[in-house]
C-alpha cells in the first residue's frame, strides 16, 4: 500500500501509521550509518505522522552537549527553532524534514548546581 496524506474523505488509519513508521525506521537506519561518527542519540519514532525526534543524551559538561546538538543540526540541515532557558536548564529545538519525513532534535542542558 502506498503512503497517502489524510484528507477529509480518507481518516488515518492504522496502516497510514505503520507505514509511515516504517519510512522514518528507513530513514533512521540511514542516519545511523551516514552518522555514525556523531555522537549517538536517543531515538523516537512517532506513533501518528511520519516523524522522528532525536534527544541529545550526552552527560555534561555543557560544551559538549552543545557540540553534539550542532554537529546533528547542521549534518541533518535542521533549523533552530527554539531556546529556553529558566534557573534549572536551558532545552534547545531544531526541526526540519526529510526524505518525507519530520524531524526534531532536542538537548536539555542543566545548570552546574540542581539541588
């Protein structure tokens, strides 16, 4: 069965899901191997839509979690879209598309003293 967009007439259903899952696991598997020299992420595949989203898992210090979320954003042509920071942690976003497929990334980087 062929991928196909939602529309009024034909709702999502179950094997729209699975087939876009298996696009963004094919994506994935190609990430995974052009990338293997970047520093690995967490990954989720979303279970409605066709995308996925990488988590900078990366222990401190602070420089380094920052490295890896730019080397992943400018390997993956990702846009910056949000930065947030508040007295715990700063969380950074970059989005963009791919093959058909969305794509998020994220870094959450805390501050030196969480108690």
């Amino acid at each position: 069965m062929a991928d196909r967009a939602p529309t009024a007439l034909a709702p999502i259903v179950s094997t729209d899901q699975i087939l876009w899952q298996h696009r963004a696991t094919r994506l994935l598997s190609r990430l995974l191997d052009d990338y293997a020299h970047l520093t690995p992420l967490s990954w989720t595949v979303w279970n409605a839509g066709c995308g996925l989203t990488g988590a900078i898992s990366t222990l401190p210090p602070e420089v380094e979690i920052r490295e890896a979320f730019t080397a992943w954003t400018d390997a993956l042509g990702l846009t910056i879209t949000s930065a947030y920071a508040d007295e715990i942690s700063t969380r950074l976003l970059a989005t963009g598309q791919r093959d058909g497929v969305k794509l998020s990334l994220t870094a959450t980087i805390y501050t030196e003293d969480r108690t």
